[in-house]
C-alpha cells in the first residue's frame, strides 16, 4: 500500500484547512491534495480559495470546496460546521491566524480581539463541535498551528503570543485525552517562516534568518502527526526552543524583549 493510501485510509477522505488562502494553509492543502484527500478550504479571500479549488481539482480529480469566512466574527464556527455537512471529515487543520506586533496597549481593540477569536477561540469552539465526529469514526486527526512564540513570553508580541500559549495548551492536553481513541492530535510550533504573515506584521522578510519555507512546514506535520504531540519543524527553531527551556525566565523575557525591539527597529518600527 502507498503512503498516500493509508494516510487516506486513516484521515480521510475529506480535510477541512482553515487558512488555506496562503502560506502554510495552501501548503497543507496542496500536500493534502497529493495525498488524495478531499478538501473544504476556508479563509477570508474568496478568490484564492477558488483559484486553489479549481486547480486541485483539475490536477488531482478531487473535489474541493470553499468556504468563506472572516473567523474573527462570532457565528463563524457554526458557519464551518454548517459547510462540513454530512461529509466525512477526518482531518481537522485549525491553521488560519495572525499577529500583531508591536507594545501591547498600542494595538487597537478590534485588531486584538478579533486576533483572539481566529488563533484562540476557533480552535477552542470548533474542535468542540467537531471532535464528536471523529470519536463516532474512531480515526481521524486534529492539527493546531500554533508557533515558536507559543513556546515562551514574548514582550512585543503578547497578545500574539499568548494566543499560541493557548493552543498549544490546548492541543497538548487533547493529545492526552485522546490517546487510544485512533484521533491524532498534534500541534505544529513553526518559528518564521516565509509567508505573507513576516510583511503583514511589519516585518521585512530579507532581514529574517533561518526563515523556512511553508511547504516544508506542512510537509513535517503531517508527516509527525500521530508521532509527537508538539512539532517545532526545522533544526534551527529546535534548537532555539531548546536554549529558552533552559535559560531563566527573567532572563529569557529579556532576551526576547530584546530580540523583538531589535526586529522591531530593523524593519523601521519602533515598538508603538
Ligand atoms: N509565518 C510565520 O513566520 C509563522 C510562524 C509561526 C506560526 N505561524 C502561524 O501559521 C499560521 C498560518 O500563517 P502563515 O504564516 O501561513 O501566514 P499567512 O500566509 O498570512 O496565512 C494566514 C491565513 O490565515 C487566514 N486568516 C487570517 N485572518 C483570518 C480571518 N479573520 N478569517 C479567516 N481566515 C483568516 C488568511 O486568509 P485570509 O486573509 O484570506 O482570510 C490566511 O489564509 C498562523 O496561525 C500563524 O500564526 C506563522
């Protein structure tokens, strides 16, 4: 049996990829497409989704699709499971979200909180509605895309960061509470990674080491899902996640405040 078969066998036949408009999320899709996974792809930008759609499904003979939705609005999750249907979902990749940068009483309000709803609530609310499916199948998987700064505090980012605290709480105790249930649950902890999200957060990505390419960012995690609860994908963030588990909170806060300070002003930002 190929790769592709039983990964389908397992999580499919549909994948739901929240976020799928760009970045790791198209990536998901495309990855999950070669593995001949049906897909319903949800984001804002109707277009893209579409575009995405009709190529996948020319090349791969899958159907495709989309849903569109701004999660950061309060009916989203019911307007998701609504688009689910009857379909037999396998796969769950609550990947959509965002950051915001910069000191945390400068960000406005509305960006703040709609940023809660897309890292933190849809991940929360839709996995609640969601999971009841996958035990009745007794197989499937849930991805949540959490990140690096899920990892520790990060002045200049706490929102953000915190969001990411969220879910990787949350996905590491679904790990647990799912295990033996034939539901894999893994979070995916990438560090910068080369997507619209580095210029969207003021940042210039010519300026930023080590960044990863999000194909190979999907590429790990489905393949380490079923395997580890948290993936950090790449050596380089590995190792830097190990060095701040190790280092004293205080100074580790520091460092981190200083590291984004420096990010901040590289880009021609100050911290406000
Ligand atoms: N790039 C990095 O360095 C990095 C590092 C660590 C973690 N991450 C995480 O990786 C995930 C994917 O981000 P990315 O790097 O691939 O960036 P991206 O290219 O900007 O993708 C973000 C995706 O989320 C969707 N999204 C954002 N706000 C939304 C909303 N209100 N409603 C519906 N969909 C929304 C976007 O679609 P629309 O705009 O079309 O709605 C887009 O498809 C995020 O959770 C991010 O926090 C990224």
């Amino acid at each position: 049996m190929s790769k592709a078969s039983e990964f389908k066998d397992k999580y499919g036949p549909w994948a739901l990829v929240t976020g799928a408009s760009s970045g790791i999320g198209e990536q998901f899709a495309r990855v999950l497409a070669r593995h001949g996974m049906n897909l319903l792809l949800v984001a804002r930008r109707a277009e893209r989704l579409e575009d995405l759609a009709r190529e996948l499904r020319r090349r791969r003979g899958l159907e495709v699709v989309v849903a569109t939705a701004d999660l950061s609005e309060a009916g989203a999750v019911d307007h998701l499971v609504a688009a689910v249907g009857d379909r037999d979902l396998g796969l769950v990749v609550s990947n959509a979200g965002f950051g915001l940068k910069g000191a945390f009483e400068a960000i406005e309000r509305a960006r703040l909180e709609a940023m809660f709803n897309v890292n933190a609530r849809v991940p929360l609310l839709l996995t609640h509605a969601l999971l009841p499916r996958l035990r009745a199948r007794a197989s499937g998987g849930i991805i949540f895309t959490g990140s690096i700064e899920g990892e520790a505090p990060f002045p200049y980012s706490a929102g953000y960061a915190a969001t990411k605290a969220f879910v990787h709480s949350l996905g590491m105790s679904l790990h647990g509470e799912l295990a033996g249930t034939g539901i894999d649950m893994l979070v995916l902890s990438p560090g910068a990674t080369d997507t619209e999200a580095i210029t969207l957060q003021g940042f210039k990505p010519e300026l930023m080491p080590n960044l990863m390419a999000p194909v190979d960012v999907a590429r790990q995690a489905l393949r380490q899902l079923g395997k580890v609860a948290l993936l950090v994908p790449g050596p380089e963030n590995r190792k830097y996640v190990k060095a701040m588990r190790r280092m004293p909170r205080e100074k580790l806060i520091a460092q981190n405040a200083e590291r984004m300070r420096a990010a901040l002003a590289a880009s021609g930002r100050g911290p406000r």
